[in-house]
C-alpha cells in the first residue's frame, strides 16, 4: 500500500483468522515469483486501449516490443502461473496460453498502427506456441487440457482459453476440456480452480472454497457455446452469493459463506464480463 517492493512474508500466529482460518500473513512471497501470464494479460489490455482509441507512441511500442522480445526468449520456461502455487514451478497450460497472447496482440497493434517489428519470426513463435499448446498439454487418456504439461488433472483456468481468443468456443478439444472441468470441478453453479483430491498440488495445507472468478468463466463460457439459457440461470445463481451490498468474495464455500480477499476486484470483473456475453447473445 504504500510503494514498498521488499514483501517478506510472516505469520501472525498469534491471530485466528477469520472462522479460525489461519494462518494470518503479511507480506507477499508470491511478489519473488515467476509469472508468465502477466505479459499477455498486459499486452492484451494494450490490445483493447489501441482499439478504443488510444495512443500508442513510439517510446510506448518500444516498451511493447521489449515486453514481447522477453515472451519469444522465455515462453518455454517454468513458473508458478496464475494461481501464484508454492509447491514448485511447472509449464502452466494458462502460462502458454498467455504467452501466445502477448504475441498475438502485439501483432494486431503492429498491423492497425503500421508499426515496425520482426513480424515473421513474431509469428514463427506464436504459431510455435500455438502447437506446443495443442498437442503437448492435451492428456488423451483424461480427453482434456490439463493444467501443466505432464499432469492428469484439470484447472478451471482452461476458460479461459476461448475468452483470449486461443480456440473457438466449438473446437471440440476444448469442449471435452469443458466437460471436464463440469465434472470435476463443479459443485451446482460453483467451480473450484482445481481439485487436489483430483491430483493438484499448490503446496498449501487444507480446503478452499470454490472461485467467484471462475464460476463466472463458467457463465461466459456457456453463453459462448450456445446454452444462454443456463447461463443465465447460472449468472443468478452467483448473483445469491453475495452479500447485502452486492459484493462478493474471492471463494465461496459449500454452505454459501464468502471466503478469501473480500471485496474481491476480479470476482466482480469476471460478473461484468459474463453479464456483457449474455446480453450480447441475447440482442
């Protein structure tokens, strides 16, 4: 909160928690982290400001440029993905995912400006990336996208793969992934990132409650594919969870109470988001 970049982590255990939930932390080690998904979440943001209209100069396509040279060096490296684990760094399907995002966006940015880049060997990776993808983080025998290349589970961070853009919402490998994560990821209209009972491992002891931003991806990804009616039945059901002003948590647990960071900036993002599909498949 107030700028510092040194983030040591400590337990406070002489605090409870809330509903005996320790531990209680300050600090943040996932700030020391490696994570590969942030350079196609930025470059994507990037991506939507050109096409409102803003104004990429040269020094800021220098930076964009930077940013990619960075991604085509470093997209097979390991790391600790979205969901930031502690038990160690793996070849995150999300990860890979936004790698070729990166790409991709900032090659759209480069085509609607005119701007200047290595446009081929830009594509060679992407293309690259997008192979790798496809054929070495599908897992024949679960018939799905697993997390991390090599594993036997799914993460519901595979929504995401048609909300960037990666595969259409039909393909049909993706929808068997969708499947999947239906089957064992879901409680009603909750959807847990990952299961450990199902094989997954973030290093952290005990339960968690089921993510609001994936329950949310859930509803996007429904009306992508055609079910708007459940999602929208889906969407008013998430709606219940949250409190008297209509927020929401970052978890909630299987009795309905709000778990986790509260108020949570991307549980509400993820509802924007899902609410948008819906009336736009609805016009």
């Amino acid at each position: 909160m107030d700028g510092q970049t040194e983030l040591p982590e400590s337990n406070l255990d002489h605090l409870e928690g809330y509903r005996g939930s320790q531990p209680v932390r300050i600090g943040n080690a996932a700030s020391a982290q490696k994570q590969m998904d942030i350079y196609g979440e930025l470059i994507d943001t990037i991506y939507l400001y050109n096409k409102a209209g803003g104004s990429v100069t040269h020094d800021f396509w220098t930076s964009i440029t930077a940013l990619v040279d960075y991604v085509i060096a470093h997209w097979k490296d390991k790391d600790h993905g979205i969901w930031e684990v502690r038990s160690g760094k793996e070849r995150f399907l999300h990860s890979a995912v936004c790698c070729w995002v990166a790409i991709d966006r900032a090659m759209k940015i480069a085509e609607d400006r005119s701007l200047p880049c290595p446009m081929g060997e830009w594509r060679k990776v992407r293309d690259e990336i997008y192979q790798d993808i496809y054929y070495n983080f599908w897992n024949e025998d679960l018939q799905a996208y697993v997390q991390y290349r090599g594993s036997d589970t799914v993460d519901a961070a595979a929504l995401l793969m048609p909300l960037l853009r990666f595969v259409s919402s039909k393909e049909p490998r993706w929808l068997k992934t969708f499947k999947a994560i239906e089957e064992k990821l879901s409680a009603d209209v909750l959807i847990f990132r990952y299961k450990q009972e199902h094989g997954a491992t973030d290093g952290l002891d005990g339960d968690e409650g089921a993510f609001a931003i994936c329950s949310f991806w859930y509803v996007e990804c429904l009306a992508r594919i055609g079910y708007v009616d459940k999602a929208t039945v889906v969407f008013e059901k998430m709606l219940g969870y949250a409190n008297h002003l209509g927020l929401m948590s970052e978890e909630i647990g299987l009795h309905g109470e709000q778990l986790g960071n509260f108020p949570q900036a991307f549980s509400h993002l993820s509802l924007i988001s899902a609410a948008f599909q819906i009336d736009k498949k609805n016009r």
